[in-house]
C-alpha cells in the first residue's frame, strides 16, 4: 500500500510539472503610440495628433504544441489622440505561432473597455452629451523574441469600432513592449 501511495505521488507530480511547462505567466509594459484613424461626423472632420501613451499588465502563455500558443493578457493601455485621452483596460487574446526557438508571430482579436474617458474634456466646448464609447473591439498583429525568462514584442492594434459616439473614428496603437515571465 506504501509503495502503490508513493507511486501515485510521483505520478501526480510528474504530470503537473509537465503540465507546468506548458504555461508561463508574466508581466510587461511599453510604450504606445496611438490615435484615431478617422475622426468625423457628418461634414464636420478633424485631424488628430498621435498620443505617447504607455501599456502595463499581465501575460499568460498557454503552449498548445511546441511551436504554437495561445497568449492571453491583461493591459491596460493609455490611448486616444493628443487632445482626446481614452485609455482602456484592454484584453487581446492571440494565438501564437513560435519559430527558430525565440521568434513568434501573433494575431487575434482585443476586447477593451474603457477606464478613463477623456471625451468630455475635449469636446466641452462644442457639444456637452459627447463621449466614449463603452467598449471597443480591435485586431492585433504583432511579433516577438524570447530568451530565457524574458521577452520583447512589437504590435499594432487596429480598432474595429468607432471610439466617440455619434463620431466616426477608430482605435489605432502601435506598441512596443518588454516583459518577464515569471514562472
């Protein structure tokens, strides 16, 4: 009965330290550059200057196979234009495509919601109802490097939405970012 105990035991702890391997958690942050792609509503459209905004949060990297993975994340993300700050907390979830041991690409939608709407500020003296949209839905493509614990990506964010209700106007972001997994 001992024996049959410790076998299970090591069983057990075989299957989750292989199981371990196959999901690294961490964190990273960046920089952002973003704006909107198009901002109008009906005849009237204005040109925007790009926002230096940044990106902080968490990174899980779930390994499906050896070259492919699924990577959710949790940021959040200063964006908007100059004038208009919108930032989100933003939830892309990627898949993965590793090659050459350190590269990836990736791809996958990005769910946002906003946090800090900087709308009403910006249009206050023009229209007082005017504001952000609550949720936004954007593309992401992007690529990365990988050595040991730590990591570095490039990635653009493409909105699918339009960011200020009544306006035409898209989430646009590119991003640079390093992080550390963890475990």
């Amino acid at each position: 009965m001992k024996k049959l105990f410790l076998l299970a035991i090591a069983v057990v702890g075989f299957s989750f330290s292989s199981n371990a391997q196959n999901i690294k958690f961490g964190f990273k942050g960046g920089l952002n550059l973003a704006n909107l792609n198009e901002l109008k509503s009906g005849e009237v459209s204005a040109d925007t200057d790009s926002r230096t905004g940044y990106h902080i949060g968490a990174v899980l990297q779930l390994s499906v196979a050896e070259t492919f993975a699924i990577q959710p994340e949790l940021l959040y993300s200063a964006q908007g234009t100059d004038d208009i700050d919108v930032d989100y907390l933003n939830i892309p979830i990627l898949a993965k495509l590793k090659f050459a041991k350190v590269f990836s690409i990736e791809a996958g939608p990005q769910f946002g919601f906003v946090v800090n709407d900087g709308v009403k500020d910006a249009f206050a003296d023009f229209e007082s109802n005017v504001e952000a949209e609550s949720f936004d839905i954007s593309g992401a493509v992007g690529a990365g490097v990988e050595i040991s614990k730590f990591f570095g990506q490039i990635r653009y964010n493409f909105g699918l939405t339009d960011v200020i209700d009544g306006f035409d106007g898209k989430n646009t972001a590119f991003q640079i970012s390093v992080g550390y997994y963890i475990f």
